[in-house]
C-alpha cells in the first residue's frame, strides 16, 4: 500500500467522522453536536399534528439519504469505529472522539499481524509491511537474528514515550515506528 493510498483511506474515515459531527463541533471541542440534516430528523418529534410530523419525517429522511448518496455524511457503526481505530494503529492522531460515543473507547495497545514481505533498507533498518498495508520500519540497532519472511507473525505493542515495540516470530523485539 502506498502512502497516499494510506492517507486516503485515513483520510476518508476522518471525513466521515467530520461529515458525522459537523466540522464547526469539532473544532469547538464538542464532540456531542449533530450534523444538521440529521438534526432536522430529529427534530420532527417535536411536531404536534401528525400528519405534518410524519411529512417532516418523510422530508427529513429523503435528506438524509440524499446527503448520504452524495457522501455529504457518513454514518458509521460501532464496529466499523473499532476498525478506524485499528488501522490507525501506530499513527500520530488528533482525538477521534467521535468515534467513542456511547461506549468507552476502546484501547488499542496490541496488535498482531502477518508480514506481507520485508526488507532491509539502505540504512541496515527492516522494513516490514504487514498483510494489512501498514508498513512498519525499524528505528534502533537491535538486531533481528532470524530474517523477517512473508506469512511471519508479528505482534507490535505501544511502548514508553509514544514508540512502539515489535516482535517478529516471538524473537527479540526492537522499536519501530508506522511509515504507512
């Protein structure tokens, strides 16, 4: 996977997390605001007639497909939320509180994986893609006795001070940083 298409697909999770909460919420800290068009969804139970209420709901839920169609907002579950928060894994990221409505969010400090393939780059660092796209690259001199290989388990944890360790075939770990 290449680092734009990495960003993309972050990208697009965090637009929809925006398009979910409105851009104005989030920079103002509330994470509880609405998107307008579900708002006015909402706001059709406090119509009295019932007939003008159920015309409100019919209107407002006609916009809210619509907007969805068109990507204008997103809605997202909670099990497509953990995922988000899994590929993100090892990335540097502004607060997705979006994402923990509802639920206490969901720490990820572990992650295993399979290597796609590895390699050593010109600085004598491993290089290590995962099956998943992420890439992840050594950042100090530990030495990996037995060569990373294609189908290897990996299990990469947070570590102090914002690094991460990774262990490959339940060797000795050495700190790594995600590039992609």
């Amino acid at each position: 996977m290449t680092i734009s298409k990495a960003r993309a697909s972050l990208g697009a999770a965090l637009l929809g997390a925006v398009a979910l909460t409105g851009a104005p919420a989030l920079a103002q800290g509330k994470p509880e605001a609405r998107a307008a068009t579900l708002q006015k969804l909402s706001d059709c139970r406090k119509v009295a007639d019932s007939t003008a209420r159920l015309a409100c709901y019919d209107a407002a839920a006609a916009e809210l497909e619509t907007a969805e169609a068109k990507g204008d907002i997103v809605v997202v579950d909670r099990e497509q939320a953990r995922t988000v928060r899994r590929q993100a894994f090892g990335f540097s990221m502004p607060s997705l509180t979006l994402f923990e409505r509802g639920e206490k969010a969901e720490e990820v400090d572990t992650i295993t994986a399979k290597v796609a393939s590895a390699s050593m780059n010109g600085a004598g660092k491993w290089v290590v893609e995962l099956e998943d796209g992420a890439v992840w690259v050594q950042i100090d001199a530990n030495e990996v006795p037995l060569s990373p290989k294609a189908g290897d388990p990996v299990r990469i944890r947070r570590a102090s001070m914002g690094s991460y360790l990774m262990s490959v075939k339940n060797q000795r770990s050495f700190r790594a940083r995600r590039q992609e």
